[in-house]
C-alpha cells in the first residue's frame, strides 16, 4: 500500500465515524447523544425518572415538567415494550426497574391487547402552562 493509498482509507467517511475504544472495540461517536442531567446526580436522576414512570404507568396521565417529561419518555416506552414481550426475563427487568409490583403484573396483563398492533409512540406530551412560582414550562405526559 502506498502514501496515497493510505491517505485515501484513513480520511474515508467510515473512519471519522467509527473510533477504537481501550478494549480495541470499534465504536461510534455519539453526536446527539447527550444525557439529560435534570440538575441532579446520576442516583437521584435515576431514581426520579423511575418514580414518574411508576406514578405515570400507575395513573395514565401525570403533570410534570417538560424536562422531565422528555426524559420518562425513553423508559416509559422501554417498559410498554418490555411487556409486549412478555416473557418471564422480561417481566423482571421491569420489575427492577418500576417500583410497585402489582402495576408491573398489571402492565404485563393489559398491554397485549392495548398497544399489541403499534410499533411505538405509547406516550403524548402535551404542554401547559408555566408553572407559577419559577416560570418553569410545564407538560402533561400520558399513554395514549
């Protein structure tokens, strides 16, 4: 292989994509990808997020933030799709992630019929107004 050769292959499309991790795993870059922080340490986020998809699941229709609201939506829609499946691995893995057990067993029983033909897009966010105190913009979020 010569100079140009080289130069040719190194400054391809696929080569400023991909890069290789510590482990010499080929990986992608993550543009877009950012995590919402929602002021708070990742223990407190993970445990905030958790609860709203439990109170969300539990009562179809909550009040929110728009932040928040944004961010439950990714696991909100991971649990409708965990329950799709339905099998007993699947089942747990939600349970591990919501906190009350019978609205798991009750997800797993009702979402067949629910949501069984849609391929996603189980929850609308709909915005409100600001909250009075901060101004902070507010939404509702629930299942469709």
């Amino acid at each position: 292989m010569d100079y140009a050769e080289f130069i040719l292959e190194t400054s391809s499309f696929e080569h400023r994509l991909f890069g290789i991790d510590a482990r010499g795993r080929i990986v992608a870059m993550r543009h877009g990808r950012r995590v919402p922080k929602l002021s708070r340490p990742p223990d407190q986020r993970k445990a905030l997020l958790r609860g709203l998809t439990t109170q969300l699941l539990k009562y179809g229709r909550i009040k929110t933030t728009r932040p928040r609201a944004k961010a439950m939506r990714k696991y909100v829609e991971k649990m409708i799709t965990l329950a799709k499946d339905g099998s007993l691995h699947k089942r747990r893995q939600a349970l591990a992630f919501i906190y009350e057990k019978h609205i798991v067993h009750a997800l797993f029983a009702e979402v067949a019929d629910r949501y069984g033909e849609r391929e996603g897009g189980y929850t609308r966010i709909i915005p409100t107004f600001p909250r009075r105190g901060d101004n902070a913009p507010m939404a509702y979020i629930e299942l469709v």
